[in-house]
C-alpha cells in the first residue's frame, strides 16, 4: 500500500536555524520559497545568514512524490550535496540543501519518507574550510521525527562505514610518511630497551627517559578542541563587510557572471571592500566551521592557543576558490579605473589591517573582526562550553581565551627554557589536526521539548611524538667586525620534524620529555613534497598571562 505524504521536513544542520526543525503540510502549499525576505516559507536571518539572498531557492512538486528545487538568481549559488545547481534538479528525501558555498545548510525530508524515496541511505560530507570542518553525514541529520524513537542500528553503521572510507582516502598520502614513523617507533623502541638515566640536582630527580604515552596520558583532559567563526565588520555601522564582485555578461552566451574586484594601494593589492547595501555582488570576509587546538594554563579556564584561532582576522586571508581572476582597479586622474588582472588573490592580506575601504583609504579603526561563536570542548566529550577573547599577542601568533565553568580545570606545567632548546631535541606534540578521523557518537534525547537523535562529533587528540629540527630566532648578534646580525621573516620558533599535524593542530601544546609545555604549535610549510612545522617559544604565551612594561 502506498504511503500518504503528509509533511515536508526541514532539518537545519549548519547557520543561526542549527539543530531546528521546520514542518509544512502541503494544505494551501503550492511550493516553498528559501530566502532571507519574510514572505518566504522557509525564512532565514537577515543579519546572521548573510550569505543567503531575499530570494534564494524554490522547491516545487508535480505530485507528492516528485519534487525538485531551483536556484532563483540567489547571489552566492545554491548546492545540492555540495554540487552547485545550474538548473532546476530532483529533490530526493535525505538530500543536504546547502544556500552559499559557506551558507546555511539543511536536510530535505519527507514524513512518512515514500518507497520511490527509499535508496540506499547517502552520506554526504559537507564542504570543508580551511581548518577543520565538523562533518555530519546528511542522511544521519535528517533521521526522521518520532517520539522517543531509538537510533538506527544500520544507519549509524553506515556513518561508520562512510567514516573509514572518508579516512582511506588518505591512505595514498600517509605511505609517504611510513619511514618517518618507523624510525620514530625505533626510537621510541630504544627507549623502552635502554632506560635513560636518572639525574638528581638540588634533591628534584629528573630522567632523560622520553615516554610520549605517559605525557599524553597526564594531559589529555588538558588539550582542548576549539571550534570557531568570525565575520569582518564596519565598526560605524556594525554592517558585514564584502569582497567586491562585478556582474558580467558573455555576449556569446548571454550568461552572466560574477568577477572579483582588487585595488592597488601603495603598491599592495587588496580587495575592494564595501557594504553589501552598497555592491552589486561579492563575499562576505569571514569564515566558519574552523577549528583549531588549546591547552588549559590556569585552573580559573585561561586558554592558550594561535592568534589565528582567536582572533583570525589579524592573520592572511583565505579566500575563496572563486576570487580567481579578478580585475585590478587603480586610481587615475578619471578616478578608479580598470588597469589589469589579479590571477591569484594576495596571500599576505590580513582583513584588519586594510588600507582602503569603500571608495577611499581608511583612516582610523573602521574594520574590525567579531566572533559569531567560538566554542571550547575538552577531549572524548561532547559538551561545547562558550569562550570568549581575552588577550591577543601585538607580534606573534599568539592570543588566550577563557572559559567559564565551576570548580578548577586541571592545568598544564609551563616552562620557559628557550636558552637551553637545542635541534635534536625530542618533543610530543598534541592537538586535532584535521586530517585525523573523527569520531562520532550516537544519541538520543530526554528532552520533551527535542527529541531527536543527535550525532555528535567527539574530540580525541592525536599525540606526535618528533624532535626539534632547528631553532630559529628572529633576530640575533652575530660575531665578526663586518656583520651587524641577521633577521628571520619567521621570526622566533622551532622548526619540528613532523609532517603528521597540520590544519586544526594550531594552537596545541608541544611537550618537553619532562611534561613541560615549552612551546605552542603554530603552522606549516609545504612545497608538494615535503612538510615541515613550526612552533612559537611558551615565553610568548607566558607574555599574555601578566602585565609586562615594554618602555622603562
């Protein structure tokens, strides 16, 4: 017997309707229109859905079974399990609807779900940022409503499955790194065969035994898992600040299209800001779905961590893949005129630190960044508690956040031994770095108020064990009558013999053979073959947690 549709489900998975549900009946329904504007059926935020248009999308039927969706001229595209929609396209039960490469996401659902609807369950991993993104299966967000209902023991099975095969994938890249992580295993194998020995100085015994196992064992509930956005603003008028696009049209095709727009300032490209009020088209400069890695220094829940963690726009600029090919304005004596292309975005721009805005160059704090949320979980949990910024490095990447929750937080040892860091040095490094599977759990609910299921990401750290490579310092006196010291652009860190971090470790603790942190993990070079890392002294996060003169 057929099953009668009797709803249209909306589950929202990401944006400011997160973890909501929206139901319609098809009485007095003849479609339903996604769109910032409040005619629409599904309505999103005006101000914090921004990537969203008034008049985004709409989903259409021929019958209760047949359903498709369309983009109507939104201005940041509309996506269809991450495939960006050209024309109209079948809508099927499960499917993940996403408004804007970084916009708002949800599930499509139909109640009770017909047999033509009935595939085989797809899990769909959402776009990934330039950290690391939590990524929720589609088919598992959109479980359907039901009292009290229990999980699916084959859907969740499913999410495993597609976990492992999302994990091979990086199988290919890992082999690399096989050699490197035999010889570390050979060492951490010496170690474990010859004991090192044991040294007492003024009656504190200390060993030159390394044991990675026991540093991490004693600092797991330390290390936290952050997870943060932000959106540039004007701090006149509080209004979100855009990348400028131009619309184009190809005389051939007749299509249009959109282009970005780049200005020459003192010899620096940037790119033109503006209101999105004021502009045709463009992209708001912002992220979201970043993650990153803490570490608790104080029992009050003080948080150090990167300053491109917390405070992102004081550090480049990502932007998006379609900023590409963009047109260079500069000014003449007729005003801003076109004058060249921009192949690549500049990699070096920082979003608080433009020069230009609007149609004239900046004068005074007119940009500055806000956090849309920044949420701190401790490891193998799956509550996230708030956090807010409580001081930011002026010169290194750097910043500490804080938490609030009663009673004290268990908090790492510090030590400021930058004089005696040498290369060879053994180190662990701990964090989340994004390439590193997640894990998942499944759970219901004993909410009256929301009984759904939820699948929740759990943080668990990845403990790296590798040795200091080279100490770098930022500037040093050199010996000789002709030379006057030399200046490094990466100023003072420690290069690691790791390759195994990466994207979400940022921020994480590094670890002396003794359970000291000594330094914090901070980024990475790649030239396609090789990687290497580097991390920031302790002294620079030690800086953040006291007041210090810089002028006597």
């Amino acid at each position: 017997m057929k099953k009668e549709i009797k709803k249209i489900i909306i589950k929202h998975v990401e944006g400011s309707k997160a973890n909501q549900v929206e139901e319609l009946s098809f009485e007095n329904l003849e479609k339903i229109t996604l769109g910032r504007d409040s005619s629409n059926q599904i309505q999103f935020d005006p101000e914090l859905d921004s990537m969203v248009s008034r008049k985004h999308a709409v989903i259409t039927w021929s019958d209760f079974e047949n359903f498709s969706i369309e983009d109507i001229s939104s201005t940041n595209g509309l996506y269809v399990n991450g495939s960006k929609l050209t024309q109209p396209t079948e809508l099927t039960a499960g499917d993940t609807v996403q408004l804007g490469l970084h916009g708002p996401t949800f599930v499509f659902e139909l109640n009770p779900r017909p047999e033509s609807h009935m595939a085989a369950t797809r899990l769909i991993p959402i776009h990934e940022s330039k950290a690391t993104e939590e990524l929720v299966p589609s088919e598992i967000a959109g479980l359907e409503n039901g009292p009290k209902e229990s999980i699916g023991k084959q859907t969740f099975e499913r999410a495993i499955n597609l976990e492992r095969r999302r994990s091979a994938t990086t199988l290919v890249a890992s082999l690399a790194g096989i050699s490197l992580i035999l010889s570390t295993l050979g060492f951490a194998f010496k170690d474990k065969l010859f004991p090192g020995k044991v040294i007492v100085n003024n009656n504190h015994t200390v060993s030159d035994f390394f044991d990675p196992a026991k540093i991490a064992s004693e600092n797991t509930n330390k290390v936290v898992f952050i997870e943060f956005g932000y959106k540039l603003i004007n701090t006149t008028t509080g209004d979100d600040v855009y990348h400028r696009y131009m619309l184009q049209e190809d005389k051939k095709t007749k299509q249009v299209f959109e282009v970005p727009l780049y200005i020459e300032v003192n010899g620096a490209i940037e790119p033109f800001l503006g209101l999105k009020k004021d502009i045709e088209a463009g992209r708001p400069i912002a992220i979201s779905q970043a993650s990153g890695t803490g570490f608790v220094v104080d029992k009050n829940g003080f948080i150090l961590t990167n300053r491109h963690v917390a405070a992102p726009w004081n550090t480049s600029y990502s932007f998006p893949p379609d900023a590409a090919n963009g047109i260079l304005l500069r000014f003449t004596e007729k005003g801003l005129e076109p004058s060249g292309t921009v192949k690549y975005p500049p990699m070096d721009w920082v979003p608080a630190e433009s020069k230009f805005f609007g149609q004239k160059p900046i004068s005074g704090k007119i940009l500055e960044g806000q956090v849309t949320y920044m949420d701190v979980t401790f490891a193998k949990n799956d509550l996230r508690t708030p956090a807010k910024i409580v001081r930011v490095s002026n010169s290194h990447d750097v910043a500490m956040i804080k938490i609030d929750l009663p009673g004290e937080l268990e908090a790492v040892t510090l030590k400021d031994n930058d004089a005696e860091i040498a290369a060879g040095q053994k180190v662990v490094v701990m964090g989340y770095p994004g390439i590193s599977p997640d894990a998942i759990i499944a759970k219901s609910s004993d909410d009256v108020f929301n009984m759904n299921a939820q699948y929740i990401k759990v943080p668990d750290p990845t403990v790296t064990d590798c040795t200091i490579g080279k100490v770098i310092k930022g500037q040093s006196e050199l010996s000789g009558t002709n030379t006057a010291g030399y200046y490094s652009t990466y100023g003072d860190v420690y290069q690691l013999t790791t390759s195994e971090t990466g994207a979400g470790n940022s921020g994480g603790p590094v670890f002396d053979k003794n359970g000291n942190v000594i330094a914090i993990f901070t980024s990475g070079k790649w030239d396609g073959a090789t990687a290497i890392s580097f991390a920031v002294p302790i002294s620079y996060g030690m800086e953040l947690m006291k007041t210090q003169r810089v002028i006597q």
